[in-house]
C-alpha cells in the first residue's frame, strides 16, 4: 500500500476511521486491534512506525510512544471491501499495555508462531558468523569451512536416524533439534535459508496436486 491507495479506501462506512488489525510479521500471530483515519494511516506509510488514531482523546498516538514497545512496519494490505486495514510489524516488546505479547493473550498461538523461531535461529546465526567469538561453537565450526559444516551435517543426521530407530521421543527431539541447527548453518553457509526449502516443498507440493510431478521420488508431499 503507497499513499495513492488512500483515497480507494471506504473511509465514510466507519465516519472517516478504518479498523486496523496487527499481525505480527513472523510469527503470524494476531497483536491487536485499533484504528486509523487517514492521517495515521500517511504516517505510518511515511515514518515506517505504526501510528494509530485514538477516540478517546481524538489524536494520532505513534505504538509505544511512552513504552518504546514500537511496532515497525513491514506490509499493509486493505480487506476485500476497503473498510479494514492488516498491518503487518515487528514489535519491539510486549504489545499489549498489560505487559503481554497479544492484546488476546488467550488465543491459541497459531503452529506459524512456533516455526517462527527458526527464521530467529538463521538471524542468530548468521550474527555469529558475522561477530565471532573465540569461544562460540558457531564460530569455530563455520572457520573449519563448509565441508566440515557438511560433515557435522551427515553425523548429525546419522544421530536422528538412529534415535528415531530405537531412542526416545525426547531423543528424537534432541537429535532432531541439533540436526536442524547444523542444516541452518549449512544453508548460512551456501547463502541459502530454510525459506529456499519451503519454496521447494511447496513447488513439489502444488506439482504433484496438479499431477505433473514426472517422478514420484522426486518429492516428499
């Protein structure tokens, strides 16, 4: 959304305000609701910080103002009808004056919020590659080159196989968790991420739906 959309909007349904649900940007999860006029809506375009319209005190408030719990901005998209607005943002700390992360602390958090830490793990690594310190184990790994970040790779995968064979579901876990921490690595290192793979399933995904798929080995879904 740029300022030229503002005016495509149904600003008169709501008298002039439009009801403006947050997401957050990784993790899917549904932050908040409040509104926007059309001030608030250029302002948050122009400045990046989303920025709301309050009834009560009839002005525009920036998010986290007065907490520093800012909500910066990633995309905007308008509903079907244009009367609702989607504000996609990373928030810098807890959303909710109550000290939560949602304003609906109650909600079920959706699967999206607990994968969403892995593209958290790819940041974290890619920061220790970047910053190394002489004791990180990322680092030391990652100075030994990509083949001995494969290898690790491969020995790891051995260790998931074996303790998914025989071990215990808290084995599987474990091994499973440090298999995918060592694949993340290995993507940082070919300057791949873990989205490339999703892209990749869900081509395999939507081949095999419209039945092109030529091999049937040639995917996993």
């Amino acid at each position: 959304m740029n300022p030229g959309d503002l005016e495509r909007l149904d600003w008169a349904k709501g008298d002039g305000l439009l009801p403006a649900v947050v997401q957050d940007a990784a993790s899917g999860a549904v932050l908040m609701l409040g509104y926007m006029n059309r001030e608030a809506l250029a302002q948050t375009i122009a400045t990046g910080r989303v920025t709301f319209y309050s009834r009560s005190r009839r002005a525009l408030w920036v998010k986290g103002e007065t907490s520093g719990n800012r909500l910066r901005l990633r995309g905007l998209c308008a509903d079907c009808d244009g009367d609702a607005i989607l504000v996609q943002a990373d928030p810098d700390g807890p959303v909710c004056h109550a000290g939560t992360t949602s304003c609906f602390p109650a909600a079920t958090a959706p699967a999206a919020a607990r994968l969403a830490f892995l593209a958290k793990l790819e940041g974290v690594i890619a920061a220790r590659i970047a910053e190394p310190r002489a004791a990180g184990y990322t680092a030391r790994l990652h100075a030994q080159g990509v083949r001995r970040v494969a290898q690790k790779v491969g020995e790891e995968g051995l260790e998931t196989a074996l303790a998914g064979a025989a071990g215990s579901d808290g084995e599987v876990v474990a091994e499973g968790a440090d298999l995918l921490y060592h694949l993340c690595l290995l993507l940082q290192e070919r300057r791949l991420s873990l989205a490339a793979l999703a892209d990749e399933l869900e081509r395999r995904h939507a081949e095999r739906l419209a039945g092109t798929a030529a091999d049937p080995s040639a995917g996993a879904t």
